[in-house]
C-alpha cells in the first residue's frame, strides 16, 4: 500500500497561517496563496509529515486542540527561539514522563503545538 500522510489545521487566516507553517517546517508551497480559497496546502520537500493543508473556518479556536502537531529536535532552546522569531509564543515546557524536554508553543492564531528535545 503507497500511502503519504497529511494534516489539516482549521484557521480563521489562513494567509497568517502559511506563511508561519512554511517557515516554521520548511515547507514547499507548490500554489501560491489565493485570497479567500478555503484551502491551501504546504508540501514536506522530503520526509516527515507529507502535507500540511490550513483550512478557512469562520469560528476562531477558542479551546485546546485535539491533535497537534510535535516537531522533534535536537536544540530545544534555539528552536522554540527560531520559532517565537517567526511569532509563537510558548504556552510552557515540561519534562513528560518518557524523559523527553518538551515545550507546548502556540502559532500566531493560537494553535497548539509541541517542540520536543530528542
């Protein structure tokens, strides 16, 4: 079976949106963004999550996500750096139970994500 794997992220601005993702994953945005499409899809350039896809929604997200995405790195504190340049803000850092130093950030629009220190 030849599967890929993707993830959609609802979002109130999805322009905001790409333009933080790319950034953040290093994605390839194979359309360019189109005013008022209700999708709009960032392509993984080799490995990893396959595709991101940010979908316009009307309500903003007003609770904890119910899935998110982990990034996996090897430098905690210069990514979560590299990433509040770009416009997160870290929500907090933990060690979780597996011994892994973990930091819960959110994207400009609020979205809860996790940067975790292999």
């Amino acid at each position: 079976m030849n599967q890929t794997v993707g993830m959609t992220l609802d979002c109130v601005d999805v322009k905001t949106a790409a333009i933080f993702w790319k950034a953040a994953l290093g994605y390839d945005e194979p359309v360019p963004f189109t005013e008022g499409a209700q999708f709009h899809g960032l392509v993984s350039p080799g490995g990893g999550l396959h595709h991101l896809t940010l979908q316009s929604v009307k309500e903003p997200k007003d609770v904890k996500n119910r899935a998110h995405l982990d990034l996996f790195v090897d430098d905690l504190d210069s990514e979560v750096s590299r990433l509040a340049g770009l416009g997160a803000r870290t929500l907090e850092e933990h060690n979780d139970d597996g011994g892994y130093r973990t930091a819960v950030l959110a994207d400009p629009l609020g979205n809860e994500f996790c940067v975790v220190q292999r």
